[in-house]
C-alpha cells in the first residue's frame, strides 16, 4: 500500500510544482503586460528623464551636504524661494538706546555686549558706580542688562552721544549694571 | 445469404467515439478543472500576487521593463518581449518562503480532492 502512496506523493510533488509554475507565468503574463500598456500609452512620465533626475538629485544633495555652503551665512547671492536675495549681515540702521551711536542690526547685539557690559571697558564704568547695585543685578550674562529697559525713558534722555559713560551718571546707585 | 448484411457490421467505427479517445483527460487536466471550478484556482493566484508585491518581486520586474523599454524605445516593445525579458529573473527570484507557501497550499488542495 504504501508504494502507491508514494508515487502519490511524488506525483503529487510534480503536479504542485507544474501548477506553481503556471501561476508563476500567469502573474509574469500579467506584469509584462502591464508595463506594455504603459510603455505604449506614455504613461511612464519619466520614462527617459529617470537617469536625467537621479543624475540631479545626486548632484543637489551633494550640494546640500557641502560644508562650503551652510546657506544663509555664505555669499550674499544665495536666493530663497521667493526669488530673493538678502545681504549675510543685516543692514537696517537705528539707534542705540544705551549709547546713542548709529548701529547696524546686524552688528547691534556684539555692539550691546561691549556697550552694557561684557565688553571689559563698560564693566570698568560699572564698578565706579556703586558696587551695591551691581552685587545685587550681576548675574554675568548680558539678558539680565535688559530689564531696567522696561523703565529706560530717563537713560534715553540722558544718553546723548557719549560713548558708553551712560554709567557713570547714575553714581547714585539707581543705575543697575552688571 | 446473412453474408451481405455481415459486411455492414465491419465499417468502420463513428468518428465521435475515435474523437472521445483521443480526447481522454489526463490526471493534469482534471486536476485544473478542478482548481478551477472550486475557485481555488483563483485564490491560489491571488494569493501569489499578494506575496509578491509585499516581497518587491513585481517592482523588480517593472524596473526590468522600464530599462528594456527605455533601450528599445517605448513603441518597439511587444508583450512577448516583455515576457521574455522578465521570466528568466522572475522565474529565478521568487523567495524561497512564497514558493514554499503556494507549493503547500496547492499540495493540500490535491490531497482534499482526493486524487
């Protein structure tokens, strides 16, 4: 009984095998005629431009990962997406309200640091005020500076055109200054 | 005598019962009928279609296509060729897990049938 079987089994094995293969070459059919379809109706847009693109994508992120490039901070002819250029440093002018020199915006904040206190010349002047005032609002980083402006009407009046002295008018003690 | 009507016994057979001989299914044949008519057939086929679009057979097969499309220029290319293009790679990448799915699927169907 079991001969039989066995050929059963291997039988059944070609027979499992020959209709694979069948279906495989069905699904083949179907694939290859699908691409025809495409080929012959154009439906592959890029079709041709496939190599054109991935030549121009290699060559955009290559670009991208250049160091040379960091975008905004290199030659002023970078162009955004609205088509415009703008200057690497920003050239609006206006005042300062702690000394009264014209600055450039993009030069203001390295201008404030010397002009308010981490530069070494305006820490100097502090000190010559009273040290009181600068134990109680020293802090060390130049955003503590920033809150007398909330009341800064009176140092704009009487900061007119002296270059970094501002401190040395409040020698009594109500100027805060690191 | 009886001699004259013998000679009609001896003409020769019908063709329809020579044409049923020829005809006679072979066990491959039944067996697709089989398939068929329950319908397994069908799922059997849909079945390897799923597998091969998970496994990314079917996008290799398109990129074939596509590269022999783009040599031979987009209004030369027949179906035929397209088949021939795809069936030794296809035929030679299936994975060895889908193969071995259909093959045990289709095995269980000829054991129910009972052949």
């Amino acid at each position: 009984m079991s001969a039989p079987n066995e050929d059963n089994m291997s039988s059944h094995a070609q027979l499992s095998s020959h209709f694979f293969g069948d279906l495989l070459d069905s699904i083949i059919v179907d694939v290859a005629s699908e691409c025809h379809r495409i080929a012959r109706l154009g439906l592959d847009r890029n079709l041709e431009e496939e190599e054109e693109e991935l030549r121009l994508s290699a060559q955009a992120r290559a670009r991208v990962a250049d160091p040379s490039n960091s975008g905004e901070a290199s030659s002023k002819y970078v162009v955004d997406i609205f088509g415009q250029t703008h200057p690497s440093v920003a050239n609006e002018i206006f005042e300062c309200m702690n000394c009264g020199r014209s600055i450039m915006a993009g030069r203001f904040a390295p201008h404030l640091e010397k002009c308010m206190g981490k530069g070494r010349k305006a820490r100097l002047k502090a000190t010559r005020s009273s040290t009181a005032a600068q134990n109680r609002y020293s802090r060390g980083s130049p955003v503590s500076t920033y809150s007398p402006y909330s009341n800064s009407t009176s140092m704009n009046r009487l900061s007119n055109g002296t270059p970094g002295v501002a401190g040395e008018e409040y020698s009594n003690g109500t100027f805060e200054e690191p | 005598m009886a001699k004259m009507t013998r000679s009609s016994i001896n003409r020769p057979p019908t063709p329809d019962a020579e044409e049923d001989r020829d005809q006679e299914p072979t066990l491959q044949e039944i067996i697709n009928i089989k398939l068929i008519e329950s319908g397994e057939k069908e799922r059997l086929k849909e079945l390897l279609r799923e597998r091969l679009i998970e496994c990314g057979w079917r996008d290799e097969m398109k990129a074939l296509c596509r590269a022999f499309t783009r040599k031979k220029g987009r209004n030369n290319v027949t179906v035929d060729d397209l088949v021939h293009v795809i069936t030794p790679k296809g035929r030679a990448s299936i994975p060895d897990s889908v193969k071995a799915e259909l093959l045990q699927r289709i095995r269980s169907f000829l054991a129910s049938a009972a052949l």
